[in-house]
C-alpha cells in the first residue's frame, strides 16, 4: 500500500510524459466518488438526473448524491484489485473487499493504521523517495512494483498504481492506491528464468558430448581407413576376398576341429582369431546347437542326406547369442575322400530380430483388434466380411465366425432407422470400394442378429492393394446409444432450465411492472417485495446448484473439513421448513450421543437441506416427514422419510445421475432440473461416505446417507 516504487516496463517510462489528474471531492461526499472520477476522466464530471413524465417529481438533489454514492460503492468493494485510500500522514482511511484478502485481514484491523506497516523496508523506502519526488513536481509513472507484508508473514509482489487526492483549491488531501497481486507472475517469470538457465546449460552439455563423440567418431573413421589400407596391400588375391567376406568364412576338420577362420569371426563373436584356430567347433556353440550338430552328424555317418543348410546359435565373447546360417560343405582330396568341412556363416541376428519385433507387432495389432472397445471389420471388394473383432461381433450379436465370409450390409445395414429398405448401391460403406475416398457416417442404424437395431456412428476407409486398386475395405463402427441418450437429456435439461429461469423472471418482472405501474399501502407493497425476494432467492438457488455442480465435477470444489456433530445440522435444517407456505409435521429421531463425523458444516447442510426440499416437494400436504440419525459400526447413519409418491424401481439405479428426473404424471408438475440429487452424490463421495435410497411406489421414500466417524476418546 506505498506510495511509489521503481519503474516495471518500458509503457511505465512513456507515462511519465502524462500528469496526475487531479480529483476534486464535492462536500458530503465519501471516498468512493473522487476515486472513480479519477479512474473515468481527469475533469470532472456531474451526474445529473433526467426526470421523464413517468417519474413525475424531479428527486432531490441529496438523493441522486446517494444514488451515486451507492454505484460506486457498489463498483469500489466488487473491484479485483485492492484499492486503499491513505491520508496525507499515511494513514489507511478506507479499503475494499479485494485489499482484505490480499493483506489476510479484516477492514476493521486495516483502516487506521500507517500504511508503512504493510510493506517490506525495502518498498517503503522506495516509496519516500517517490512521494519526495512527487512533491517536487515530478512526474513519475503511475504504475510500479511493491512488496507488500501479508497478515500470515509472507511477502507478495505487488503491482501498485498511485493518484494524488486534491481538493477543489488543488490542495492535495491524501493518496488513492490500486494494488494487484502479481506474486504467481513473479514466481512463473523466475521460473522461466531458471528453465531457460538450465536449458542453456543442457544445450551446452548436449554439444560437448557431440564434439567429443565428433571426435571419437574421427578417430574412429580414421582406424577403419588404416585398416582398409591395410588389407589393399594384401598380396594375395585369394587372402584378400577371404579377409574382406562379409560373412565368416571357416574351415575344420572332419572332427569340429577349426583350422582357419576369416577375420569376420573376430567382428562376429568377439574374440580374436588365433583364439579360434585349433579349438573345438562345439565349443562357440549353445547346448541348443551342439544337439543339433551331434543330430546332424549321426545321420550323415548313418548314410542320410543332410540339408547343407542350418541355424546356429553362437555365443560372444560377452555371453550374448549370435544368430548365423550357415552353409557346411565337406572338403575332399583327389580321390573325392572327404577330409574335412568348409564352412560360410551369416550373421541373422538382426534380420531374426526384425522378424520377432514383426510378430510382436503382429500379435500387438491382433491384440488391439481383440481388445479394442469398438467395432471393427473388413471386408473384400464385394462386401463379404474377411475380419470382425471381438467387440464388434458382441454389438451385432454375432460370433465372429458367424460373420465371416458373409455380406455384412445383407447382415447388419439391411434396413434404414424408418424400416425402409437400404440398397446396397446406396450403402455409405460400399461406396467406398468404387470410390476410394473414406467416408464418415455419424448418425444410422446396425442391426442385431436378434432383428433389433441400435444407433451408430462409423468411419470406412479403402484397402488398397499392390496394382493400386481398392481390394477392400476396414470400417470402424461405435454404438452412440449412450451419446443418443446424453443429447436426449440435454434437450431436456434446456426446457427444463429454460422452464425453472423463466417461472421466477416472470415473476420478478411482473411483480416489478405492478410496482411501477399503481401505488400500494405499504403493507402491500411488503407483501409483493417478499415474492420477488423469494424468487429471486430461488432464482439464485439454481445458479448456484449448476455452479456448485460444475465445480465438484471439475475439482475445484473448496471444502473446509472439520469434526462436527451431525445433531445440530439436524436441527437447522429441518427448521428450516418448519414455517414455510406448505408445512409438514417434521418429527426428529436422533439418538442420543452421535459421535463426530469430519465433513464441511455447509456442504453437509445442502445435502440434508436437498433431502428435505425433496420430501416436501414430492410429500402431500400435511403428512408427516422424519428426519433421524443412528451409529452403525464405524458410520454415523442420517436418513430422510416421506410417505409421498414414491419412486419406481427402474428410475432407483438413475436417480442421482445429473439432470435425472422421474417421468411419470405424479411429478410433471413438479418443478425442478435434476441437479439436487446428482450434488448429493458428489458431496457425500468426497466425504468418503454414501448415499442411497429405499422407497416403495405409492408408499414414500427414505434417503440414507452415511459418514464414517470417530469418537471423541478414540
């Protein structure tokens, strides 16, 4: 609440070159009148009041003061921004609504006291200096940060803009101050401070790390070129193919015994070569392959022809397994003896990879069709179904082979939503095939194999084969029932809403024209004002049940949880209707000692308020309705009983779903928009607890509800 502070933009500098407007209070005035001729416009202006013939008499000038002092109070406590008004010492003479809770205390505790008190040294500090420079004649900006002192401790950063109080002569009386809370903007600007920071310094670590493996990556390069120059000055052409084969090149004697190796086997499995030569075939080998191998020697010593083919599984030098096909030939002298084997092998781990990650994949996209909750199908270029899911045979009532190789349309799209017939040449679906554009459908018919029909919507693309002709087509379908049902209720709601708004509007504008129109007695005129004060309280009412209902579903609702005994909320609610237009005997049956529960006092009370409203609403005249509580195990049990009309079993499973409303004859004439149950069940599941309901058709109702509880010596 200072004064003045330092400059926050570079909008600030260029209002320097614009004065204070100076703000002349007429006599009698309070502080709200100056405050907002200075926020309209520097001069000042007079609110004169116009009669018209209607009015009659012109209103005394007292009176139109009053009027305009009530606007602007009006306007100064509604305001987002604290505003203060501070005497020339510095004392707080007036705030509004907006500068209680920025500082986290009452008017009462604000107005009185030096405005010093609610600002850090530092903001004071600045703001002798900018009062100084005031005084002077300086021009300053108008807008500038400060640190204001909250009541629980805590600092906030503060927007703060400034005006001179002057009276008519020029005098200046005292200091108009707007202030807004910018401390989430701070704290986000320091936020993007320190990402930004750590950013930059990712960036830089991410780039070392580039140059060293740039470097590690030239060293490397540089190795294989030596390496390659190395084998160009191989003098042996043979030695040269054999060192430079991609595949590993061997051979070995009749016995698995290696007696060369190309330098392939060393990139292949790890170890050097010379740790190849003369050792054991079997012995590089998983216990898989060396069966394999013992297999495939039996037979050929048993005279069987071999495949010259097979797939081996090696073991690296890490213990990882290396997958290879290999060719194995036997080598033989002149005589055509064999004397040992020679041997390619092709390293097929990763071709052996890309085929399990396909599979995988496979099984994944399979899985998907399963499990996916829509419909989904195929079909050939004729229609006839080639796939069906899981999801989408249930919906039709089908089993998946039932469908397949038949003409879905014939199945499922044979008629339109009317029962007309649905020609396959006008089929969205079908169209496709000879068209080749997908196609979007969101509002027709499937039918079931039990001849009823369901609403849905569907998208159906082309399947195109390899002579870029379409060879089918997939369609992915949703039963929109639910949706059908939500919009259904939405149309309801609407007339509902518009039924519930218009009855007290009507009402308050008719009440008001009469007003307007005939003088009453005064007694009269009470009479009318408590109509329009009742419908404007239910008119309320209803807006605050759909904001109340929005802001639980969003979990936005504050609650303010407390031990509590559930007796006296009891009480005040039931008293509540007992001296109403249509009262109804109200018998309490509370046992006695009711351990505390942990609730909101208020959200309780609009629960057991809703509950009664209920009972009243849907009781006869005159017949009695009991409110009562009991200890149940670990609850606290409340109830609500009627003898009205009761509730048909089919709406019990809706009856707290929001808009929900029994349509029957005995409740059409009953206003309301479905919300007050929904807002019951809201309420009692963030309490942890439950609500439900036992009623009999023609015989009344009660509502439970339950709270877990503790007690006091627990």
């Amino acid at each position: 609440m200072g004064v003045g502070s330092r400059d926050t933009s570079q909008r600030e500098k260029e209002e320097q070159t614009s004065s204070d407007p100076v703000v002349e209070p007429h006599e009698g005035s309070a502080p709200f009148a100056p405050f907002f001729g200075a926020l309209t416009t520097p001069r000042r202006r007079v609110l004169r009041h116009r009669p018209t013939r209607e009015q009659g008499n012109v209103p005394r000038p007292e009176e139109d003061s009053r009027e305009s002092e009530e606007r602007y109070r009006a306007i100064f406590e509604s305001a987002n921004d604290a505003i203060a008004f501070i005497a020339l010492d510095g004392t707080i003479t007036s705030v509004n609504r907006s500068a209680e809770r920025l500082v986290g205390l009452p008017r009462e505790q604000i107005i009185g006291r030096p405005y010093t008190q609610f600002l850090t040294p530092a903001s004071n500090a600045l703001g002798e200096e900018r009062l100084q420079r005031a005084l002077a004649g300086e021009l300053l900006p108008s807008t500038f940060e400060i640190e204001l002192l909250r009541a629980n401790g805590h600092t906030a950063a503060v927007e703060a803009r400034t005006r001179f109080l002057r009276a008519r002569d020029g005098t200046v009386t005292g200091f108009l101050g707007i202030y807004r809370d910018i401390t989430d903007r701070k704290r986000t600007e320091e936020a993007f401070r320190q990402a930004q920071a750590e950013l930059e310094n990712r960036a830089w670590e991410r780039t070392s790390a580039l140059m060293r493996a740039n470097a590690a990556l030239q060293v490397e390069i540089e190795e294989r070129k030596r390496a390659e120059e190395a084998l160009r000055e191989s003098e042996e052409r043979y030695r040269d193919l054999f060192e430079n084969a991609t595949d590993v090149i061997g051979t070995g004697t009749l016995d698995n015994i290696i007696t060369s190796a190309n330098r392939r086997i060393e990139q292949m499995l790890g170890y050097p070569r010379e740790e190849f030569i003369g050792k054991h075939f079997l012995d590089f080998v998983t216990p898989k392959s060396r069966a394999l191998i013992e297999d495939r020697t039996r037979r050929r010593l048993a005279g069987e022809q071999v495949s010259p083919t097979v797939e081996l599984e090696l073991v690296h030098r890490d213990s990882s397994i290396v997958i290879v096909e290999g060719t194995i030939r036997a080598r033989r002298d002149p005589s055509g003896k064999p004397i040992g084997v020679h041997a390619i092998y092709r390293d097929i781990t990763a071709r052996k990879r890309a085929e399990a990650a396909l599979e995988q994949l496979r099984q994944q996209n399979e899985l998907i069709l399963t499990s996916a909750a829509e419909g989904i199908f195929g079909t050939d270029a004729q229609g006839r179904a080639t796939f069906v899911n899981p999801a989408g045979a249930r919906m039709l009532g089908y089993e998946v082979h039932e469908l397949l190789g038949h003409c879905l349309h014939d199945l499922v799209h044979h008629h339109k939503a009317d029962g007309t017939p649905y020609a396959p040449a006008e089929c969205p679906s079908l169209q496709v095939t000879r068209s080749g554009r997908t196609v979007r459908v969101t509002n027709e018919v499937y039918w079931r194999k039990d001849g009823t029909s369901f609403p849905v919507e569907y998208l159906t693309a082309p399947i195109w084969g390899s002579a870029d002709e379409v060879i089918g087509l997939v369609a992915t379908f949703r039963d929109i029932t639910e949706r059908k049902e939500v919009e259904r209720m939405k149309d309801e709601l609407i007339a509902t809403v518009s039924h519930e708004l218009r009855t007290p509007l009507a009402s308050l504008c008719g009440f008001a024209e009469i007003m307007l129109q005939r003088d009453f007695p005064p007694e009269k005129q009470r009479d009318l004002l408590t109509i329009i004060r009742n419908e404007s309280i239910r008119l309320s009412r209803l807006i605050d049940d759909f904001l109340d209902l929005q802001l639980i579903e969003s979990g936005h609702q504050p609650y303010a949880f407390s031990w509590l005994a559930l007796e006296p909320l009891l009480r005040e609610s039931a008293e509540l209707f007992t001296n109403t237009e249509d009262p109804h005997p109200l018998r309490l049956a509370i046992a006695p000692a009711l351990p505390p529960v942990r609730g909101d006092a208020n959200r309780l009370r609009q629960v057991l308020v809703n509950l009664i409203s209920n009972a009243v609403k849907f009781s006869p005249r005159k017949t009695e309705i009991e409110v009562g509580a009991r200890t149940e195990a670990q609850q606290v049990v409340a109830w609500v009983t009627d003898h009205g009309i009761g509730i048909p079993p089919e709406a019990v499973p809706k009856l707290f779903t929001k808009f929900f409303r029994v349509d029957n004859s005995d409740t059409r004439h009953i206003g309301g928009t479905g919300l007050g149950l929904a807002l019951v069940r809201e309420i009692m599941s963030a309490h942890q607890g439950n609500v439900w309901v036992e009623s009999r058709l023609g015989s009344g109702s009660t509502f439970f509800i339950a709270l877990p509880h503790t007690r006091m010596d627990a």
